[in-house]
C-alpha cells in the first residue's frame, strides 16, 4: 500500500513538473516579450530618427508597429474558436522559430497594423500601455486560442506569443541599425 502511493506521488510529482515546465516556457516567451516592449519604448527620443539605408520608416513607426501587432494578434487569439484549431506543420514557422529570425523586406505589414499618418508620442503611449497590459493577458487565454498567419500557418497560443518575441526583435533589430552610427 505504501509502496503503490508512493508511486502515484511520484506519477503526480512527474505529471506537475511537465505541466509547470510548459508553463514555464510560456512564461518565459511572455517575460522576454515584455523586456522587448519596454526597450521599443525606450526609443521614445528617437522616434523621428529615420536612415534610408535600413528603412523608409522612422523609429516611431516601428515603435508603434510593434505594439500594434502584440495588440491585434491578442484580439485575433480572443475571438478564435479554440474548438477548430488544428495544429499544422509548416517548414517556414520551423525556419523562424529555431533560427529566432525573420528575414528583411520579404514580407508587408497588413493594414492593419502598419501605422498610418503621424505617430505622436501620445499614440505610441497608448498602444504601448495596451500592449503591456496584453503581454499580461496572454497566457491566460486558453492553449488552443490561435491565429492563422498568411506565411506560417495557424499558430496556437504559445505559437503566438513566441512569434510576437520573434516578431518584436526583428523590428527592435532594425530600429538599432536605423540608430546606428552612419
């Protein structure tokens, strides 16, 4: 008797230290989201520094490109059905997520979330605000909450929030080029 739960401590043990360390992941992607944000953020200054040789935009609306996807994707996770995803394989997502990369100027931003008109310091701290409270949010949407990206396929909660990592580090790499000395 002693021996039998014993064993089942240990099966339950093993089955919470599995589920703690997905969780774990998930919130690891979550905090390294949200220490991206804040460095987007902290180019507030530079907002208008623009070098043609990296892009035609200026810092601002990379800034603000950011915190609009982090903000549509989480509105795009919400309203899905979790009951209809369906997990699908996709050699480019593989590419991104292990190479933690996204090649320059390959793909356009939709609509919408490319910045139109003036960005003001007001905007980008509205959006920024969102999407911090949303990096917040996350995790607590169910796992099968997903999104369909028109190159990578449908990505699940996880998915998303590891593209947004990803996702976020491309542009913050381009606002550091745009910034660098020329």
């Amino acid at each position: 008797m002693k021996i039998q739960m014993h064993i089942i401590y240990i099966l339950v043990g093993g089955v919470f230290l599995l589920s703690s360390a997905t969780s774990m992941e998930s919130n690891k992607e979550n905090s390294d989201l949200e220490l991206k944000l804040n460095e987007a953020a902290s180019y507030i200054a530079l907002r208008d520094t623009i070098n043609l040789e990296v892009s035609e935009a200026p810092v601002a609306w990379h800034m603000d490109h950011i915190y609009l996807m982090v903000n549509q994707l989480h509105k795009a996770l919400q309203y899905s059905d979790e009951s209809n995803y369906q997990g699908d394989s996709n050699t480019t997502r593989d590419y991104v997520f292990t190479s933690y990369t996204l090649p320059r100027g390959k793909v356009t931003a939709p609509e919408s979330v490319s910045p139109k008109g003036t960005i003001t310091i007001n905007t980008l701290q509205t959006h920024f605000d969102e999407a911090i409270a949303t990096v917040e949010k996350l995790p607590t949407l169910a796992e099968k909450k997903h999104f369909n990206h028109p190159i990578l396929g449908t990505m699940n909660r996880d998915e998303t929030i590891k593209f947004l990592t990803i996702h976020t580090e491309h542009h913050l790499k381009i606002i550091r080029d745009i910034l660098k000395e020329k």
